[in-house]
C-alpha cells in the first residue's frame, strides 16, 4: 500500500491538490480537517471534542487524531495507497504513522511539502469558500465560481468555513509554525521530502507535484 503525505500551511492548497492527485494516482484522499468537520456536523462524541479546538486555530490532540487514522488505515487497508492531507501535523503523529504504516505492512512513499508565501495565504483563506454537497473548493479571487455564491457542479450553496477569520488564521499560522513546520526536517532527514512550489494556479501547481514525484522515481510518467 502507497502512502503520500502533503505538508504544507493551512491555505497551501493541500486539499485542492490531494483531490486532484488522489484522482490521478488512484489512491484515497484522507483529509483530517474534512472527516473532523463531518463528525462536528453529525455530533458524535469525537466531533463535540474536537470542536473547540478547531474552532479556536488550534490541533486537535494526538491520540485523537491517531486513533481516527487507525480506523480509517485498517477499515481500507485493502486500497491502493493514501494521500493524506493535514496528518501528520506534530512529531508525534509522524512517529504514531510510522508504527500504523508498519502494522498494516505500508510505507511512507514521499512527503510532499507545499511552499506558500504567508501574506499569500491570509489572502487565499479570506477568499475562499466551499460546497457544502460535493466539497469542491472555490476562490473569489483565483478560482471564482461560475455563478457567484453556488457550486458549479451541483449548483448547491457554497460555504465559508468558521475557522477562515483573519484571526483564526493567523493563529492557525501561528500553530503550523510550532508544530507542523518541524515536520519537514523530520522527513527530510529520512530522505523522503520534496519541496514544491506553492504558488501560481492549481493546474500548474499539480504539474510541479507530478513532475517532483516522478523526478524521484515514485510516480508512473505516463500520468504526467
Ligand atoms: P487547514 O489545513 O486549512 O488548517 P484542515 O481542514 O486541514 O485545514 O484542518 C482544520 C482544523 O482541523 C485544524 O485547524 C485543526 O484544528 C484540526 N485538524 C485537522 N487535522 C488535524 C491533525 N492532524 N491534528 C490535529 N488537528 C487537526
């Protein structure tokens, strides 16, 4: 089983990029933010935990988080691979992955880190909103719906969500600093980092992952 991991700032465009890989390399798309917020709307025990955390720019705890991968690794382990967006985001969940990837017989293929100017960012998150059906994600600026206000896909009411205030940005910022930026020493160090350019539309973004990914002999080159 493949695992791929992309690093990189809240508004980095982590999720619009795994969405994008996942498609193309075939792998489940597994984004923390998205099953946390799903267990926030449905009210469950893990969702009314991690509520105030998130609400507030900061993590939601470790064991939490690694007992939801748990679940989540062993329920799919028969899949191709996953890409994981926004896990691991500490050292400590980085350590829980490598003991889960070695459990289910998976390794760690390469960490993708995407870099992303901050004043970029405050301005991306302000901008952007996402539909509350399809998930698809828009920007006013970058990527503007069709109709402004609905999802082209499904015409469904877009969203803006709770933690994008400049405030809470700024703290999850603050946060990703602290604690996920050391991430990118502790992938380098085991060989499996690549740093890629953030800016500039998602198409051309996609490319550079792609490129980087096949430059390092992970990736098939006819899917470039
Ligand atoms: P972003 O990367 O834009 O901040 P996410 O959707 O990935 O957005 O995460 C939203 C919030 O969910 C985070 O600010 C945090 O509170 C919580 N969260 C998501 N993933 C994790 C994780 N791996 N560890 C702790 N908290 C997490």
């Amino acid at each position: 089983m493949r695992l791929l991991i992309l690093l990189g700032a809240p508004g980095s465009g982590k999720g619009t990029q795994a969405k994008s890989l996942a498609e193309r390399l075939g792998l489940v798309h597994l984004s923390t933010g998205d099953i946390l917020r799903e267990e926030v709307r449905r009210g469950t025990q893990l969702g009314n935990q991690a509520n105030q955390h998130m609400n507030a720019g900061e993590l939601v705890p470790d064991d939490l988080i690694l007992d939801m991968i748990k679940t989540k690794l062993v329920f799919d382990s028969m899949n191709r691979g996953f890409i994981f967006d926004g896990f691991p985001r500490t050292v400590t969940q980085a350590e829980g992955l490598g003991w889960l990837a070695d459990e289910v017989g998976a390794g760690i293929d390469r960490v993708i880190s995407l870099a992303v100017d901050d004043e970029v960012i405050v301005g991306r998150l302000s901008a952007r909103s996402s539909c509350g059906v399809c998930g698809a994600i828009y920007n006013d600026v970058s990527n503007p719906p069709s109709r402004a206000g609905f999802c082209d896909n499904d015409d469904a009411a877009l969203i803006r969500r709770s933690d994008d205030s400049e405030a809470v940005v700024r703290n999850r910022l603050t946060v990703y600093y602290q604690q996920t930026k050391p991430l990118e020493e502790y992938y380098s160090r085991r060989g499996l980092l690549l740093k890629v350019d953030g800016h500039g539309t998602t198409d051309q973004i996609l490319t550079r992952i792609l490129t980087s990914l096949a430059a390092s002999g992970t990736n098939d080159r006819t899917q470039v």
